[in-house]
C-alpha cells in the first residue's frame, strides 16, 4: 500500500468522500483495505499485478519487518493497540 499512497488518496476521494488527512492512523487502514473493492485506481492496480502473475508486494526479506498476529503485536505493543469486542 505505501508505494501507492497517491493512488490510495484519489480513491479515498473518490469512493468515500474523504481526504487522507482527516484519518487516523487505524481508520486509513482499514478503509485502504477495502478501497480494491469498490474499483478505482487501487483494484485496476491489483488486477495488473494478478493478469501478469506477479504476487502482491511483500517487504523486502532483509526488511526486518514479519507478521504478527493481534496478541503478539499487543503484547509487544503496550497501550498502542486495543481491542473492543461488539457483542452480537
């Protein structure tokens, strides 16, 4: 998603009306997550990527950075995550 922060904020614009600026940090990603599906600039890059058989943008190996699941980032992350569970 960062190489595309240009194309993520015309379809923000486009799609919900939003500039990236209003957003918090947690809101922008879970509203970028989502943009692909609406079409826009965002999916049209996905579906290039996906027609030449090239798979979606991993970091860099020496990057250092991995995935964490939810209780491990809390864990390492003291009071920057919270979890709120809505009842059903």
């Amino acid at each position: 998603m960062v190489d595309h922060v240009d194309d993520l904020e015309a379809d923000f614009q486009a799609h919900y009306g939003l500039d990236q600026a209003e957003l918090d940090g947690p809101r922008w990603v879970r509203l970028a997550q989502r943009v692909a599906a609406y079409g826009g600039v965002m999916a049209r890059r996905i579906e290039e990527q996906r027609d030449a058989g090239q798979p979606m943008q991993q970091p860099p190996a020496n990057s250092g950075e991995r995935e964490m699941d939810l209780t491990e980032l809390r864990l390492a992350h003291p009071g920057l995550v919270s979890v709120t569970r809505v009842a059903d």
